[in-house]
C-alpha cells in the first residue's frame, strides 16, 4: 500500500514543500498527518505549502486529514497552504465546504487556504502566485515562449 499514497518534504525559495502524489483516503491519511506533526514539532517554519498538484483522489477522510493539519499548524502559529488542487480534488473539497454540518472544512479558515501555486518568495507579495486558487478572477500566467511582437 506504500505506492498509493507518498509525501515528499524539500525547501524552495518561497519556504517548506511537503508534497503529495496518490490517494489521500481513509487508509492513506494517518500519513499525512504523521508528517505534518513532525515538520511543525522539528521545523522551525512560519509557512508550510502542501502541494497536492499530484493527489489523485481524495475521499471525507482524506479531507479530515486536510482540515486537522490545517487546524494543527493554526496552533502553532504556522501558515498551511494547501497549493494547486486538482479540479476533482478542489471540488470534493467544495462539496463539504458547503455542507450544512457546523464542522464542515470550511471553519477556522480552511477553505481560505488554497492556492494554485506557491506563494512568491518573501518581499514579493502581492503577485498572481500568491492569489487563491479558488477566486474567480485568477487567471493562468501568460506564455512567454512565443516570440514577441515589436
């Protein structure tokens, strides 16, 4: 079962990547939340980015596991992003973030929390890259490989 769902902790210029490939289910999701509690008790991080760009299925598990995680680094004073959910993904997600249950995702500023990409390095803030992913207006960044017109 180690194939079905693996995580992957390295630094980038914008912080601490934890990223995930698989299913995050109910058989998969103590992992997750194993490796969020080391990183927050042995990392001294102000901001941790989960990428789940390569999370292929996830089930109400799955998204418990999301939310503690998100709850737990709250706690200790560490930022969570949750970066570049697949489309499935983000809309399982929505699903029980608009659920009528009172402990549905979206308390405690869970759904507020993704983004589609990591969010630009320190003194950069403000840029498409540190917009949620789930905002309207966010629009893909303009190909640069064309040649330009003089």
């Amino acid at each position: 079962m180690s194939e079905l769902f693996q995580l992957r902790l390295h630094v980038t210029a914008a912080g601490l990547c934890l990223d995930a490939r698989g299913r995050l289910d109910g058989t998969t999701c103590h992992r997750l939340t194993h490796v969020i509690t080391a990183v927050l008790d042995h990392r001294a991080a102000r901001r941790v980015m989960l990428g789940l760009y390569a999370v292929d299925a996830i089930d109400l598990a799955g998204i418990a596991a999301l939310r503690m995680s998100h709850a737990q680094a709250h706690r200790h004073g560490v930022e969570l992003l949750m970066c570049g959910p697949q489309r499935h993904v983000r809309a399982a997600i929505g699903a029980v973030a608009e659920s009528p249950d009172p402990s549905a995702v979206r308390r405690g500023g869970f759904a507020s929390s993704w983004r589609t990409s990591p969010p630009a390095p320190a003194g950069q803030a403000g840029t498409a890259s540190s917009r949620p992913a789930l905002r309207s207006s966010w629009r893909a960044p303009a190909r640069t490989d064309s040649p330009r017109r003089s």
